[in-house]
C-alpha cells in the first residue's frame, strides 16, 4: 500500500517536471507574439530617427554580414559625424553577441556601415546602437527574429 503511493507521487513528480521543463524550453525559444520589429523607430530619447537595413536578406544564420544604420533628426535631416556603438544579444538566452560588430564607415546622407555582425542561432536577437553627434547622445533597440 506504501510502496504504491510512493509509485504514483514519483510519476506525479515526472509529469510535472516535464510539464515545467516543456514550458521553460517554450519561454526560452519562442520570441513573444507582440514583438515589434519595426527597422525604422525614434530613439530613446527621440533625439534620433533610427533605420536599419541588412545588405543581404534573407539573414543568413551563422553567416558574417553587413548593415547600414540610416540616422536622421526627427524632422529627418541626415545626421553627420556620429559616432555608433552596436551591441546586442538574445534577451531570452542571456547572452550577447557572438562577435563585436563596428561602425567600418560613413557613407553620406546619414548612413553608416555596420560590418561583423553574426547570428548563430534562431530565436530573437536585439541590435542596439548607440549614437553620439552633436544633438545628443540616444540609443535604440531594434528586435529581429530568425
Ligand atoms: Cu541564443
């Protein structure tokens, strides 16, 4: 009699367990429904209206590639002279990055090349970019899903 309760409290445990893990394996893959991802927003601060465009599409898992980063002011004149800074990651991974991407050049009318960048896996991933010029320092976060 003792020895079967004990039975049905460890598949009670199982099943459970499973049901928790199968729920954490869902939190940890599966990008919200709402997530917006928009490539073209106003800053923070709204100091800035930030686009951003992959040189190549589809994005390529696992691939090094391009972007150009367009920044303009909110009554969009192009934005001159920044100096960017690219970080990001995969918020419901915990980690960042895989490489360190890097302003490599300006190429007029408020665009910047952004080369290096790297996803090396599905899911969500968030650029962020960090702008500095003179109206300000902003930054923005743009959400990609792969
Ligand atoms: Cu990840």
């Amino acid at each position: 009699m003792k020895l079967r309760r004990i039975h049905w409290i460890l598949i009670a445990i199982a099943i459970a367990a499973v049901a928790i893990g199968a729920a954490v394996f869902h939190l940890m893959m599966t990008p919200p429904d709402d997530l917006d991802l928009a490539r073209s927003k106003p800053t923070e601060q709204r100091a800035y209206v930030a686009s951003i465009a992959p040189e190549t599409e589809p994005l390529q898992q696992g691939e090094l590639h391009a972007w150009v980063l367009t920044v303009t002011t909110p009554d969009n004149k192009p934005v001159e002279g920044a100096t960017i800074a690219v970080d990001g990651g995969m918020p419901q991974h915990g980690h960042g990055l895989p490489t360190s991407p890097q302003m490599t050049s300006y190429l007029g009318e408020g665009r910047y090349r952004i080369e290096g960048v790297k996803f090396n896996m599905g899911g969500w991933w968030e650029l962020k970019f960090a702008i500095s010029a003179p109206p300000g320092d902003d930054r923005v976060t743009f959400n990609l899903k792969l």
